[in-house]
C-alpha cells in the first residue's frame, strides 16, 4: 500500500519540499554490520520512467515508440514490475482446453480526452468524475499498490485462461501484480504490442522491411516477456501496411512464435483481425481467407466484435478452422458498441451462440461493470452478477498445483488490513492485488421451496488480508443441510495432511468442511482432531499450527483443524456444509468463513530459514518542511514460495540526542517479494542511526522466529560544509 492517498490532480510544482541524493552509495554490499549515507542536496537519479517523482514509490509504465524498443535493455529494465509468482498447473491444461475464455483489461477507453504527465496517461470522460478516471487508471502503475477508495479488481479467475492487459502503449508491459494474481490461478497473462494511425504505419514500414528488422523487434519481445515473467502477446497492427510489410507480417509473427514457445513452454502469441492478406485495414469479424494467413503463423486470433451468427456458421465450415476451433477466440465488447450482438448485461447472448458454435471466446473491456455503476461502493455486488450471467457459458479450470492449498479470500483490496481476526491497520482502503488469494467460486443457486445459497466476498470483516467469504442463504424446511462448492480443485494430498478451518457462524447452524476427493473408491481416508498436547513437542510450525487448534477466538471466530491419514487421494472440491441445529423450518443462516488451510504435515518439519544479504541502495531523502524522510530500496535473498509475505519495521537506534533510547519496531508495509522500495519514512535529524528489519511470515501464515529475521542498519549525517 502507498503511503500516500493519490489524489485526482497531481501538483506540478512539490511546494515545500527538497529532494536530496546521496553523495556515495556502497550499501550493496553485503556483510556489513551498519553503511553509512553523507546527505548532500542535489536532484534526484532515479528514472522517472519507473518511479514516481513525487514520491519515488515505484511505478510500471509500457514502451512508446519503436526505438525505445529496439534500445531496451536490462539496464534499462524495471525490477519492481517483475512477476514473482510461478504459473501455478491447472486440470485441464490449457493446451487441451477446447473451448477458451480469454479476458482483456482495457478501463476508461471510450470517449476520452488525454493528459499526459510526465509518462502518465490521465484518462478523464465527460460522465464520470476526474477522481474516478484518475484513480482506476493509475492504481496498477503503483506496484506496491495504493490507497483508493474504490478500485477496480478482478477476481473471477476460475472463468478464464488467458488474461491480456491492453493500453494504447505500443508495448504495454503487464503490472506485475495482475500477473501474480493470474499465475496464481494457473491464468497465462499477455502483454500487447499494438501500432496504429499513421504513426504506426510508420513504425511498421521501418521494422518489417526485412527479416533483420523484424526479428530484431520479436527477439526485444521475448526478452521483455522473460525478464516481466508474462507469458506472450496480443499482436495488434491497425494501420494499412506496404506490399513489403504485409509480406513479412506472417514471418514475424512465426518467428516471435517459434521464439517464444522454444524458450518458454506454455507462452502463446495471438493476432488481432485487423489487416488483411493484401495489407488494407478491414476488420472481418471472423476468421476467413483474408486473414488467415496471419492465424496460420501463431497460437490464435482474436477476432473484431461485430460478428453476427452467420460469421459464426461460416467461420466453422472455413477450411482454415479445421483442429483449431479453440484458437479462434471470438471478441465480444462489453461496452456493446458498434452493431453487436449482446454486451453489457447481455454478454451472455454473445457466449450463448459462440459457444454453440463451440468457440473460444475473448471477453474486451468487462470493466464497464465498474464504470457503468455510479456507486462504485456497490462494485462487488455488481461484479457477480455480471459474471453469474456468464457462468453458464464459462467453465471451471481446477488448480492443481502441491500443497498447501491455503486461501483467507482476500480480493485484493479492503477498508482495513486483517491479520488473525483483528485489523492489523485502519488507514484507510488499499488496493493491492499481490495481497490477493487463491479465489473461490462467487454464486448465488436457488434451492427447493423458498431455499437458497450464495457465496460473496465481504471486506467488513476478515481473518487474513481484507475481506472474508461470506456464505449464506436459507436452508430449506425439505433439507436439514446445504453444502457450497467454493474450490474446484485437482490436488494430490499427502500421506498426513493437516486441514483448518477459521469461521464465525450465526446461531442456530453448525459449519464444517467437506473434502471431496477424486476416484473415492481407490482413495481410503481417517480423520482425527488435532491435539495441541500430542503435537506440542514437534517442530515448532507445527507447535504453532496445533496450538491454533480449537480456539475460540473473542472476536467470535473459531479456529477448528483435524489431522487425515491418506492413501492415494486427490482433491476435487472443497465445500463448506451448513446443517441446521434442529426443527424443521426455513431456516436463515449466514456463515463467515476466514480461511481454509490445507496442509502437508511434513512440510511443517522443513527447517526455517534465516534471511540472508540484506542490502539497501537507491537512497533518496526528501525534506518536507520540517520532516526528514528517507526513501530507499530495500533487498534480501529468501525462498518466495515458502512465505506469504514479508513484514517491513524500522527502528531509531540512535537519534540526534543521545540520550533518547531506541524505539520499538515500527511496521512500514507487507511485502510480497524479497524486493521493497521504503517511501516518505520520517526518521529523526541527523545525525541518526536506523534499522530496517525484515520479518517472513509463513506459507502456512506463522511467525518466523526473530533470530532467523534479516536486518540491515544505516546511519547518516549532514554533508559538512566547508
């Protein structure tokens, strides 16, 4: 989160305020038990590009033209926009998936007036306030996240497996948080390259003049695509091309293909209907003979969105199509503009006939429900019914990927941060999609009689992050139980697995979890409670986790956790039953549930680990009236995939007056990678002595002992003048 709350206007001129560098650096280098920093007044050298000159925090921006991206290089790269998180494996793999949801990320793109800021795009429209535009524009290009009372988020991953972020960039760069949030749920993330007008008819005449060129610009495609950690690219031409570069079209697209499959399995690379063979710009609307020479040189098309149900028939009959019906992803505008068929709240008529035509289909702009809703405070309740319209036309990819399967169904965003029930800080709401969980299914079925069942995310209180699964309804007077499936999985388990389950029920019902398991008749299964007692003497997670066990926590949750002995069992659904406690009457219930933890004992047994070679660099100070605030990059090296977060505290060691004690540790933010930039911490005058301390918590969300944290202090002082 920001530490600051972005505002809908940005102040050309930081009144009151000095930037202030360092005069030499030094503090990469490791095994130092204190660096020291001389402040000397002087402009600051970090790359606007890739930090805010405001603040420094750390910001994501794309490529604009054709010679920044010929010249891109690693030195010129970003590492805060680095995708730290895997593509997790999913049932069935996306290769053999027949009929394919794609979603592209396109916000505020109708009628627009542009304001560019530095290398901003500030998107205002004539029916929504500034603030909003503002806000839903720039949160993803914090990539520490931000304050914002109302962002736009994403969260139905289960619907979709391929996720592109378009902008109007030529080379849009996906922000790292959007592609750890897909990769956790086994979605592929792409990136556009995209030129158009007459501008990118220039561009394009340059770079597809000949194989030298083309493959120069494919080859910087790759390599952008590698170090970002996303997994391909939207190609978009929409500009009339040259005899020449029409020719070479398809032997660029081949060879970023073929590049890009050979050095990343798994990646895909797909062509917008757009040009046609003869280099005119004509969008088909289908996939024919005048485009599919560009379709036969990659993974799939994306087709326009003014298809009709007679397209549909013939692309199906067109030779061309022959063993690739899933690679022909049929657009549908959301925003319904244009002659269309659905859109808006009748998307679903568009994912009706092309999935009778059985289609993949690429789903453009389904932010209209957040911008569409003048109350963006109801945005969540909107978001599902937008996507339950669709559900009977989307299909469920299961994730598949080891224990532990742990989730506490934070979306990302929240009006307060949660840790074990309680709010950990109450500054306001934040948007931050690396803080997002593995997501359950959000729906709502109608029961026998007047019975029903929903599940919802809900920020009003949580166990972990900032929101809670709420699941609720009636139960029936012809049932005595209801069970929501809320994970579709394919998971094998352990020998000995560990399960939690942390709730707050309403009286009158009784809440459990229901394991479901793949082939059931080859699979044996024996449940047991978790003793804290019998566990206590083990390895010190799993002290933590079974002293857990069985508590009822004063805020009403209740923490409850058995122990499975196993042969030859794979998880296929997880499902939270709700039974009545007795009679036999409509009985309303509504049931919080803070987190599922699904474990394998013996992973608990691994050693920690110690966090090693912390360093700091990149120091800025900013004076702001009479504040002293430090701004640095902190690094440290620790296994990502055995965390869920990093905690960052600071300390004073030593201030100005000697005779102030050091303080306590103070919390500055979570982190979600062994990489954090520190921004606007007001530390005491100098001359002063500091410590940043990094905390790991725990896949399993367990405290590190203190003596395995990394930390790294560092004094200052004033440059002596004279």
């Amino acid at each position: 989160m920001s530490s600051r709350k972005r505002n809908s206007e940005i102040d050309e001129v930081t009144v009151g305020r000095k930037l202030m560098t360092l005069e030499s650096s030094g503090l990469d280098e490791p095994g130092k038990e204190s660096v020291h920093e001389v402040i000397k007044y002087g402009a600051s050298s970090l790359p606007a590009k890739h930090y805010d000159p405001d603040t420094t925090e750390p910001i994501g921006s794309g490529l604009q033209d054709l010679d920044e991206l010929l010249s891109w290089n690693l030195s010129m790269a970003n590492p805060f926009n680095v995708a730290k998180v895997p593509l997790a494996n999913r049932e069935p793999p996306l290769a053999s998936t027949p009929r394919r949801t794609l979603v592209s990320h396109d916000m505020m793109a109708g009628k627009l007036t542009v304001k560019i800021y530095n290398d901003f795009t500030l998107w205002m429209t004539e029916s929504f306030p500034t603030v909003i535009m503002f806000q839903t524009c720039m949160n993803s290009l914090f990539l520490q996240g931000a304050e914002s009372e109302a962002p736009y988020v994403f969260y139905h991953w289960q619907y979709i497996d391929v996720f592109n972020y378009f902008s109007h960039n030529m080379v849009t760069i996906p922000p790292a948080v959007w592609t750890n949030a897909a990769h956790k749920h086994g979605v592929i993330v792409l990136g556009t390259f995209i030129t158009e007008w007459t501008d990118g008819g220039k561009m394009c005449e340059v770079f597809l003049k000949e194989e030298e060129s083309y493959r120069a610009v494919a080859d910087r495609l790759f390599q952008i695509s590698h170090y970002y950690g996303f997994d391909g690219w939207l190609i978009n031409i929409e500009n009339t091309l040259s005899e020449t570069a029409v020719k070479n079209t398809p032997r660029f697209l081949r060879y970023l293909t073929d590049q890009m499959h050979e050095r990343l399995p798994g990646s895909m690379v797909l062509w917008y209907d757009s040009v046609l063979e003869n280099g005119q710009l004509n969008w088909q609307n289908q996939l024919n003979k005048s485009n599919s020479v560009f379709f036969s040189a990659c993974d799939g098309i994306f087709t326009n969105y003014n298809w009709t149900e007679q397209s549909l028939e013939d692309m199906k009959a067109f030779s061309g199509a022959e063993g690739r019906m899933a690679d022909i992803f049929v657009g549908v505008d959301v925003f319904a503009r244009g002659e269309v068929v659905g859109g808006k709240l009748e998307t679903n008529k568009a994912l009706e006939l092309i999935r009778k035509h059985d289609f993949s289909t690429a789903i453009f702009a389904p932010g209209w429900v957040y911008e569409s809703i003048p109350d963006k405070a109801s945005f969540r309740q909107e978001q599902d019914k937008f996507w339950s319209l669709l559900a009977d036309f989307l299909y469920i990819h299961r994730y598949s990927s080891p224990l532990p399967f742990v989730s506490s169904f934070c979306q990302g965003f929240g009006t307060n941060v949660y840790w074990r029930g309680k709010v950990r800080t109450a500054d306001g709401s934040w948007f931050n999609l690396d803080a997002q969980q593995l997501q359950p299914l959000y729906y709502r079925d109608t029961l026998e009689g007047e019975g029903w069942l929903r599940t919802r995310g809900c920020p009003e209180d949580a166990w972990n992050g900032g929101s809670s699964l709420v699941v609720e309804g009636v139960i029936p007077s012809t049932l005595t139980k209801v069970c929501a499936r809320i994970f579709s999985l394919q998971v094998p388990l352990s020998t000995r697995t560990f399960v939690s389950l942390i709730y707050k029920p309403s009286p009158g019902v009784t809440v459990s979890l229901e394991l479901k398991t793949a082939d059931a008749n080859l699979c044996t299964l024996t449940a047991s409670s978790v003793q804290p007692a019998v566990l206590g003497e083990e390895h010190q997670l799993v002290r933590q986790f079974s002293q857990s066990c069985g508590q009822w926590n004063p805020d009403g949750w209740t923490v409850r956790c058995s122990q499975l002995e196993l042969q030859g069992c794979a998880l296929r659904d997880v499902c939270v039953s709700v039974q009545r406690d007795g009679g036999h009457l409509d009985t309303s219930f509504k049931c919080r549930v803070g987190e599922i933890m699904i474990l394998d004992a013996e992973s608990l047994s691994i050693p920690l680990l110690s966090v090693e070679a912390v360093r700091v660099s990149d120091v800025v100070w900013l004076r702001e009236g009479d504040k002293l605030l430090l701004n640095a990059t902190l690094t440290w090296e620790y296994p990502a995939q055995l965390v869920r977060h990093f905690l960052v505290h600071w300390r004073r060691l030593r201030g100005p007056d000697p005779r102030i004690p050091p303080s306590s540790l103070t919390l500055v933010a979570r982190s979600y990678a062994p990489l954090f930039r520190v921004t606007e911490l007001e530390v005491p005058e100098a001359p002063g002595l500091l410590e940043l301390v990094v905390q790991p918590v725990s896949r399993e969300g367990f405290y590190v002992p203190e003596s395995q944290w990394g930390r790294q202090s560092l004094s200052y002082s004033e440059e002596r003048m004279g």
